[in-house]
C-alpha cells in the first residue's frame, strides 16, 4: 500500500487514540493531521506503521493536552469534553473498554490523570497495547509505565464503578426519559433518576446555562419539565441520539442549527447524571451552531404570564 493508504487504515485508530488523550474532536483531528505530516515527511518507511502512527499521534496528543490543561484551569465554569456521537474505530475484541473508555464520565476521570498517566492508560487499558509499545509511543522505560498505569488503574477505580446497563435496557430507559421530558411529566422523570442525580451545564461563559449544578430527582425533574415544554413552543428540537457511547440527544433551533448536546450517564438502571455541552466552540462539528442566547429570550417570553 501507499503511504497515503496506510495512514487512512489507520486514521480511526489515530482518532480514537487522539480523541481519548484529549477530550476534544478538534484538537484530536489537529493531532492526527501532525501524525500524518510527520509520517510523510519521514525518509524511512517504518517496520510497523501501526506502532509508528500510534506512536507520534500519542506523542502530539500528550504535548497538546499539557498545553490544553493551561486553558482548562481558565474555563468558565465546568469543562466537558466536546460530545462525540460515533467513535470511528472498532474492535470486536475491545468494545467493552472501547465504549466505558469514551463515555463522558470517564473522561472526566481521565481528567484527573497527568498527561503520561493518561497516555498510558488509554494505549494499555482501552486499546491493549503491549507495554513495550506504551513505553516507545511516551518514551518512558517498560518498568515506568507499568506504575503509571497501575497508578492510572487506581485513580480511574476510585472514581466510579464501569457502566453495567446492557445496550438495550439504555435506550428503553433514555426512550421514557425524553417522552417525559417532551410531556412535562414531573413524576415520569422522577421515576427514572436516581435519587442524588445531578444535572450539569458546560457553557464556557458564551450561553445562557444553570448558575451551578442541580443536584437531586425532585428538583431535577421539576427544572426540567419546567423549561423543555417551553423549547418545543419556539421550536426548539430534540433528537435522541447516542452521544459518547450513552443515552443523549442533539436540540436544534428552528433553523436546524444546534443549540446543546445532552449526555445521559446510566448505572444501575437510573439516570446518574445529565451533562449538557452548551458552548458552541464545542459543537461546531456536530453541524451550523445556532444561537442560543436568542433562544433563550425567545423561551422567556413565551414563558411569560399574559395579562
């Protein structure tokens, strides 16, 4: 095969790698478009494309997140990873790791890993690298990265447990979340959160979002059959869809633009947690990105009592 042949085989791999390092579809498409400089500007070819692609994509992701931290500890109000709605790469092998790993609840765990720490866990523990390949792609010794996935290990089972809810019982219960939430129906949305539920909005201070986190069913349940009748009066849309591997959907104005992305965490046969990406910095590859400020007082006046 051709170069050029080779690196595409590959890209959703590089993607994958990329996007689990990072938590960001643009910076992860940035990271596999300098792997692929590197590799056409390499005068050699290498023994294993594969180890060599993972390798330098690794390397650019890791030197990209330690800059990508410096922004983050700036960011206005929560961080979330931009939403990913298909990870381009399988393997039947793997699609248990390949699809915890991904969703947003671990990356926001992975988020508490150092870059090296990262790197490693996401090469050993998601795509089942040999070690001798961990240590060439962040050029540590074998020994090192057996602590820094150890440690990795430690970190990412100290946060939460793996999800456990089959496919199938998911999308039945994100089904009835979002035909409650198009009905208003309090008790309806009660029933399927857990008792301490949190609901959480990440606007980066350019959208209207929550002042802070909602936490608990009632108040949840109550905020959300409050606002979302009223989205429908504007036209706003709601699209389930499967968003970072879990329940979720896409809401789009009028126009079709998009407003939000909403990611439901599900364990144990309830809603854990709702993160909404409201930033539209994160959305821009999801589609046109509306404008939500306009939707917003568009929703408050039709909110308003009439004399």
């Amino acid at each position: 095969m051709s170069k050029v042949e080779e690196f595409e085989e590959l890209r959703p791999l590089l993607f994958s790698i990329a996007y689990r390092i990072l938590g960001s579809v643009g910076e992860a498409e940035d990271a596999v478009q300098e792997t692929w400089l590197r590799f056409d500007g390499s005068a050699t070819r290498p023994t294993s494309t594969k180890a060599f692609l993972s390798a330098a994509v690794t390397r650019v992701s890791i030197d990209v997140l330690r800059s990508a931290r410096v922004r983050r500890e700036e960011y206005v109000g929560p961080w979330f990873p931009e939403p990913l709605l298909t990870d381009p790469y399988e393997d039947p092998a793997r699609s248990v790791e390949l699809a915890d790993s991904v969703s947003m609840a671990a990356l926001l765990l992975l988020e508490r890993l150092s870059p090296l720490e990262r790197a490693a866990f996401v090469l050993r523990e998601v795509f089942g690298f040999g070690f001798d390949e961990v240590a060439a792609a962040v050029g540590r010794s074998e020994a090192a990265c057996r602590q820094l996935v150890v440690r990795a290990r430690r970190h990412m089972a100290a946060g939460r447990p793996r999800f456990e809810a089959a496919r199938r019982e998911r999308e039945e219960l994100a089904a009835r979340f979002f035909a409650a939430l198009r009905e208003g129906d309090v008790t309806g949305l009660r029933e399927l959160l857990a008792a301490d539920v949190s609901m959480v909005g990440d606007g980066g201070g350019k959208t209207p979002q929550l002042a802070r986190a909602v936490v608990g069913a009632g108040k949840v349940a109550r905020l959300l059959a409050a606002v979302f009748p009223r989205l429908a009066l504007v036209e706003v849309t709601c699209t389930p869809h499967e968003v970072n591997g879990q329940p979720g959907a896409i809401f789009r104005d009028r126009d079709g633009k998009v407003l939000h992305a909403l990611a439901l965490d599900v364990l144990d046969g309830q809603i854990q947690a709702i993160r909404a990406v409201l930033n539209p910095d994160k959305l821009g590859h999801l589609g046109p990105v509306g404008d939500a400020w306009a939707t917003h007082y568009e929703v408050r006046r039709v909110g308003r009592p009439t004399a």
